[in-house]
C-alpha cells in the first residue's frame, strides 16, 4: 500500500469523507474515487453504477465496488441527476485501479446545489484527513 | 512449547476422473441379464452420458487423496469468526445412521413416523428452552433462509394488522444476509451506526424507529463478539412504535441458556444448528435455521406444524395465517437428529457450560494477542474478537498475508475483512472445543507472525509456504471467472 505522501492527489478535484472526488465543470461534475480509496480497496473486480436519469441526494449510495478483500459502498459527495456513466468499467474494472481520476471515472451528475461542491474538501484538507 | 502442527510434506498430486479413466475400465462386474433381449425404440437411443471409465481403486485413490487435500475441525484448530466451527462428536453421526429415522420415507403417513414426529417436536420444545421463545419451527434449510422466514413472519405480523411497513433498521455491524433477507420481504434496509463502544446506542435507534418502519434485525452478540448491552431499552423503543424485533441468532454459542430472548425484547429468532448445535457445515453437510418466536407470532409460523396429542403427534396444516411452507417436507432432518443428539447429550448444565467456555477461550486468545495486534475494541468479548492489522501496516502486511502465513502454521485462517466497520479486522473464534494447549500453540503462531512482519515481511507478504498451492490468483478469477469445467 502507499504512503499518504505517494498518494496522487490531483489539486484541481474536490475531495468527499468517503473518498470519492468530484470535478467541478460547467455541465455535469465527474466523480470517482480517489487514489487512497482504490489502493486500500486493492484489486477492483466489480463496480456496480446507477441507471443514467436517476436522483440521489448527497450522501446517498449510488453503487458499489468490490475488490477481492470487500464490497464497499460508493457516496454521492453531492446530490444531483445521473447524467452519464462509465460504461467501460463493466468490461474492465481495474481502470479504477489504474487511472483513478482519467478512464477510471464512475458518474458524471447534474448537480443540484453547486453549494454543496463548495464544502466538499479541497487537496490539501483531504491529504490533512488523511493523516499527510 | 511443542512446535505448531505447520509442516512440509509430500502432497500427492490427483488428476480429474476423466483423465484417469480408459476405456472399458470398470469397477463392478455386472451379472448375466436374466431376461430375454428386447429391441429399444430409436428415440430412446443416443450417446450415453460422459462418464469415465474407471476401477473400484482409481475412485478409492482419487478421493482419498482430495480428502488429503482438505482442512476440517477434525484436522485441526478451525478459528473463522462468526461460523462456530466447533468439533462435531461422531456420536451424533451414528443416531442420524439409525435405520428408523434414515431410512424413513418424508411421506410416511404421522401414524408411521411417530418417532420422527416426536424428534422434531421435542427439538422445538428444547430450542424454545434454550432461547426462552414460545413457538419454534424447524423448517427452513440454514441461517440467511431462517431469516427469510423470519421476515416473512415479521411482515404477515404487519399486514394482519392492518398496515405494511416500508423500512427496517439494520446495524452497520450486521451480516449481510440481514439486508438481502429484508430487502426480499419489501423492506428498504436502513442502516444505522454502532456507537463508539462498538454496540447500538438507543439514541441513533430512537432517532430512526418511526411508523413505518417494521423493525430491528439485531445480532446479539454482535459480529464484533460483544454483547450489546442496551438491547431492552432499543427493543421498547422499537416495540413503542409498533415495530418487532428481529435477533440474528448466529452469535448464539457465547449465551445458551444464558440469554433469555424474550425477556431482553426478542420477538423472533433465527438460529444456526450447524453453528451452535454441533451439526458438520463448512462442506461438510446442509444447515439447518430454525426460528423461534413469541406467542403472538405462532400464528404466522410456517407450516405443517407437529402437535402433540395425548402421547401420539401429528401435522397440522390448518392454519390460515401461516406464511406457508419454506421447504419440501419438514426441512433437514438429518441435521435435526444431530442437533438433537447434540441437546441431549450436553443436557441444560453442559449447554451453558460449552458457552461459558466459548467465552473463556474467546477471551483468552484476546488478552494474549492484544500486545502484538491492534485490538479493535478494547473491552471483554463474548465468544469471539477481533482484530486488525493496524500494527503492522507500517511493515506493508496485511491481514491477508497474515492469514496465508498462518496456514504454514498449521492452522485454518480466521475470518478476515469482516466486520468492515473494523478496518484490515480479523475476526476470531476459537469455539469451546480448544484445550488451553491448542490455544497456546494458536497464540504462539500469531505472536510468531507478528514478529515475522516486523523483522521478514518479505516472508510474510509471499505467504503460504509449505501449501500444495500458493497463492491463488484471486483477481483474475473474479474478473475473469470460468464458470464451466
């Protein structure tokens, strides 16, 4: 497993508790999860995402991810519309392993209270929760 | 200290049947047919099944050598959390064999079976004892299928009275058979946290029970091996809404006849008989999941039900609030005659000793591996406790390492991973079954591998060693699984 300070963290995401990242855009935010939360899963051999077109709240679940340790839940750091998702991850699920924040995205959202990304964490608070 | 049972060996390889046979190989000579040839019709002809071709001592070998390959509670120290492996007395084996209850045909008319009929209605009545519930049925097949009919119970409980439910709360620490079982009934599981203690607190249960919601589904002890101490109050909470309490009766080896489930609120409870009542499980037979409930949810039970009248019993199906059946016939019999087998020889005094002892052992292992593992939760423990690997994350070892090291050690790994609001947890069950001996060579091994990891991580990272296989390439099979032969 890496180091906090091995961990790739990009400075343009914001960061949720439950390490999911979101990318702030004009239209829909892309979400996935972050560098930490796909080395401690370890080998992703399943992720389970939710039909385009369906509504969620923040903190909601909106899929899951299972590795060969454990099936964990995956939160919407922000409540808003499924508008996409990643299609290629039924196919080939270890993107999440190796391109977290590029192919390994999960869903993109129309989001419903932009206030809601502003209190998401930014790099440095996130690399702070995490012990960095 | 004697050197753990971990050692090399020769492991003789095996290959399929099918590529042992030969042709024309047998392994029973077949008698001169002593009717007349008869011409078959066309269609009933065609290529036979795929068999192969083998001798009386090709079967023997073959299997005898895949028996070499096994691990049971027969071989050794068996510690997989939240599964009570405890040992199986072969007597229990023999009374099952019995011709009148093998051999009894499930459509025997109640006058030709009395006996089996006695056997399941003195099952319920003891499990009834033991749990202190009123009314108990035998009929589902294992434990995630007792509490499917439990929650059919609790959901033909609401309908009867007039108004279905939509949610039921479900601690974070719960099986996950708990959600699956709810959600199959209709009920949107809502989970709720346990509280730093790592037990329920009434306040987050208070702060969700509404009346819509049908109830509770509580394991106690819970998978973190502790008893959860607020039960009555979390039950009058519920019961004040108009909801039931559901107990997962998975933990029940750390409080036979200690526990009385109704009086701490229980409104039904499944039980395992191939956990706590010493029937083989693991590969080594079917399970049985009774469940047992209090006088106002008898109505609901599955049915047939075994009555008693005078000295002779009977079926009864007549019962127009029943759930229905949840099986063929009256459920896994053989594993009730072991159960049963196992009730009667412990009797009431050697049920709650064998808990006194889980509890004992359970904690044992805890205060003399709390030194070198990270304890998730550092208070006395039921019948099982758990870990983590905290410490040694700085080493880069993982509880999984650690599980395949021990096997070099000669033990089965205990559960890992599980429960996941335990991170890296490793979940330990050492059952009533352990001599101190065999525990002390248990903690002698995992205080062992804490060093390893410390000093040769390396050596724990590429863990087993001594297997006929070593580490088996798990991510490929989950990608890429191959679902065929």
């Amino acid at each position: 497993m890496k180091e906090i300070n091995e961990l790739n963290l990009p400075e343009d995401l914001r960061y949720a508790e439950d390490h999911e990242w979101l990318r702030p855009s004009e239209g829909a935010a892309r979400i996935g999860i972050s560098d930490y939360a796909q080395d401690q899963l370890g080998d992703i051999v399943y992720v389970e995402l939710p039909a385009v077109g369906r509504r969620l709240n923040k903190g909601e679940e909106f899929g899951t991810v299972e590795s060969v340790k454990a099936v964990s839940s995956l939160y919407m750091p922000v409540g808003g519309e499924v508008a996409a998702v990643n299609g290629q991850l039924a196919e080939a699920p270890e993107l999440v392993n190796t391109d977290p924040y590029g192919q390994g995205w999960m869903i993109e959202v129309k989001v419903t209270d932009p206030a809601e990304i502003e209190v998401l964490m930014d790099r440095p608070a996130y690399s702070k929760a995490l012990g960095g | 200290m004697n050197p753990s049972p971990g050692t090399t060996g020769l492991i003789l390889n095996e290959p399929l049947l099918w590529e042992r046979g030969r042709p024309g190989r047998r392994g029973a000579s077949l008698p001169a047919a002593d009717v007349p040839p008869s011409p078959l019709e066309t269609e009933l002809c065609g290529e036979g099944p795929d068999f192969p071709d083998l001798s009386e001592v090709d079967l023997v070998r073959h299997f005898t050598r895949l028996s070499t390959w096994n691990y049971g509670v027969d071989t050794g120290f068996y510690p997989l959390g939240s599964c009570t492996m405890k040992y199986n007395p072969k007597t229990h084996e023999r009374q099952a064999a019995l011709k009148g209850f093998a051999a009894a045909h499930p459509l025997l008319p109640a006058p030709l079976c009395q006996g089996a009929l006695r056997l399941i209605w003195e099952l319920e009545n003891d499990l009834a004892a033991i749990t202190g519930m009123d009314a108990v049925s035998l009929q589902p097949a294992a434990g995630a299928h007792g509490e499917l009919a439990g929650m059919l119970v609790l959901h033909a409980h609401h309908a009867h009275q007039g108004r279905q439910r939509s949610k039921i709360v479900i601690p974070d620490t719960a099986h996950g058979t708990n959600p699956a079982s709810a959600a199959l009934c209709g009920y949107r599981p809502v989970a709720v946290a346990s509280g730093p203690e790592g037990v329920l607190e009434p306040a987050a249960v208070e702060a969700l029970m509404d009346e819509e919601t049908a109830g509770i589904m509580v394991t106690n002890p819970n998978t973190l091996g502790l008893f959860e101490t607020h039960i009555r109050e979390i039950a009058a909470i519920v019961h004040a809404k108009g909801g039931l309490v559901y107990a997962d009766g998975a933990n029940l080896n750390a409080v036979m006849g200690i526990v009385d489930m109704a009086a701490i609120g229980v409104d039904v409870i499944h039980l395992n008989l191939h956990k706590t009542f010493s029937t083989p499980h693991g590969g080594g037979g079917p399970g049985s999941g009774p469940i047992c409930v209090r006088r106002h949810l008898e109505p609901f039970l599955p049915v047939p039900r075994v009555v008693q009248d005078g000295d002779r019993f009977h079926l009864e199906t007549d019962r127009p609030l029943s759930i229905g059946r949840m099986g063929s016939f009256h459920g896994h019999f053989g594993v009730m005659v072991k159960a049963y087998s196992y009730i009667r020889s412990m009797g009431a005094e050697g049920l709650r000793r064998a808990s006194e002892l889980a509890v004992l052992n359970a904690n044992y292992v805890k205060e003399n591996l709390k030194k070198d593992f990270h304890l998730a939760y550092d208070r006395p423990c039921m019948h099982e406790c758990v870990f983590s690997d905290e410490r040694q994350a700085p080493f880069k070892v993982t509880t999984l390492d650690m599980a395949k090291r021990l096997m070099d050690y000669g033990f089965h790994p205990p559960t890992i991973y599980f429960p996941l609001v335990v991170h890296g947890a490793i979940m330990i069950e050492p059952t009533e079954t352990e001599s101190k001996e065999d525990l002390d060579l248990f903690v002698a091994a995992m205080q062992a591998i804490a060093e390893e990891a410390r000093t040769d991580p390396e050596k724990v990272r590429n863990a087993p060693h001594r297997t006929k296989v070593r580490r088996l390439d798990e991510v490929t099979a989950a990608r890429k699984p191959c679902l065929i032969g």
